[in-house]
C-alpha cells in the first residue's frame, strides 16, 4: 500500500481528485466504485469545481455505490441515494442510468444483492474503488468479521457504526439497523484503491491498519493483499504512525 501524506482534508481532497480526474481523461470508459459519509465530500466538491471549470464530461463513466441503507426510500434525504444526488451527481452530465447504488427497499434484499452484484460484474468489475474507513475498520458496511470472500449482502449496522453515523440523522433513533453493502471480494477485485482516511479520529484504526496482521477482524487489512492500493491520509490521521 503506497502512502500519501497531506496536510489537512482539503489537500486529501485535491489529491483524490486530481487522481479520478486523471482516469477519467485517460479512460476510454471507467467503472467507478463511489463512498459516501464525510471523507469523500472533499473530493466531490473538487469534482463539481473542475466540471464547472474544465467541463470534463462523465458520458462514458459508470458509478456504484458501496452501499444503501435499508427500509429507507430512494427520496428520503437520509438514504445514499439521496446523499450522492446533492453531493455530486447532481451537479455533472452523468446519465443517471449510469449510476448504481443498491435499492435498500427491494422486496426480496437477497435478489437485490445478487442483482447488484451481476450488474457490478457485467461492467467488467470497478475499475478505480474510493473507499473511506470506520472507525471500527470497516469499509463499505462490511462490519469486522466479515468473510473477505464475501460478495454483495445485507448487513447488520455495528453499534459503534450507528452511532458514528447518527450525526447524519435528525432523530438518532432512526439510523436503521441493516445496509446492503458490496463485498469485501467484490472491493478487492477492483483493479485500483484509493482509501481517503482524515482526522484524528481515524488515527488509531490507520495505524492498527498499517502495522497490524491482516485479518477479518479488521476488513479493510484486505487492501494488503492488493497491488494497488494508494492510501491519501492527512497529518491528523497520521498522528499515531512514524512520520
Ligand atoms: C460509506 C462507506 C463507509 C464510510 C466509513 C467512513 O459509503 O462505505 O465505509 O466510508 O463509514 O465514514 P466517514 O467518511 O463518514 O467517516
């Protein structure tokens, strides 16, 4: 895993962008594997900033989404469907056919799964994967001690996941308890990483990461086994390891 060190999140950010940026221009046709929560906000904020400047046009990329809540509609402004259109598709020319993120209200979440996972496959697999971390180690939703054989699936919310989640919410009673999420197969199979970690409170799990066995308990020590992983981390998230 090749380390990126910045300065703060902006830095983080800008480097993240310039490196999707840089793929897109290059791809004929890219296969993107998106996050959602804090850390990527940064990176998509550069994205729409570049789109308005530079016009760098998202015809000819496909997204999926790592995961999608469930029980909570498409239109409910806490779902990562939601979340995606105001942060970011919104706001570039990508046919909205194009984008992927799992339906967390599918009658039937095991079909779901599956359906979400052949169309990931019928598109070649992900070409660059943005990932950000738990706390707890987890990417994606895959919660510590899940099978790094595992393909989409439903999980069931860590606690501590919930409540690093609940400052999303209105009312933290209502952070659902169940996601589907891609895989920990399906992540590594993509043909590149790019793990954002930012903050001190990722400090701790960043060093477990690096200097630590791999191991389900901490699913993101997948990545080791990859030959292209980039992590960019900021000083903050890096406080705890050797400069
Ligand atoms: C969300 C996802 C999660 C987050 C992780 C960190 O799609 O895949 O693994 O990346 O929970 O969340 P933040 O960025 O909010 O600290």
């Amino acid at each position: 895993m090749k380390i990126i060190r910045t300065k703060n999140y902006d830095e983080m950010s800008k480097k993240a962008a310039d490196i999707v940026l840089k793929k897109i221009k290059t791809s004929s046709f890219l296969s993107l594997g998106l996050a959602t929560g804090s850390t990527p906000l940064g990176l998509y904020k550069h994205l729409i900033q570049d789109y308005l400047k530079s016009y760098t046009s998202y015809e000819y990329v496909t997204t999926f989404n790592l995961d999608e809540y469930v029980g909570l509609k498409p239109h409910h402004p806490d779902s990562y469907h939601s979340f995606m259109k105001k942060h970011l598709f919104h706001h570039l020319d990508i046919p909205t056919d194009q984008t992927h993120i799992p339906d967390g209200i599918a009658e039937d979440l095991k079909s779901e799964c599956k359906r979400y996972e052949k169309v990931i496959q019928d598109a070649g697999g992900i070409d660059l994967q943005i990932l950000g971390i738990g706390t707890n180690g987890h990417i994606g939703f895959n919660e510590p001690d899940t099978s790094f054989h595992s393909s989409t699936h439903v999980v069931s919310l860590a606690d501590s996941t919930r409540k690093d989640n609940a400052r999303f919410f209105k009312n933290p009673e209502e952070v659902p308890t169940h996601a589907i999420t891609v895989g920990l197969k399906t992540i590594f199979n993509s043909k590149e990483i790019l793990l954002l970690v930012s903050g001190k409170n990722k400090a701790p799990i960043l060093k477990q990461l690096v200097e630590g066995n791999i191991n389900e308990s901490l699913p993101a020590s997948i990545l080791k086994k990859h030959n292209h992983v980039t992590i960019i981390a900021d000083e903050d998230a890096l406080s705890l390891l050797q400069p």
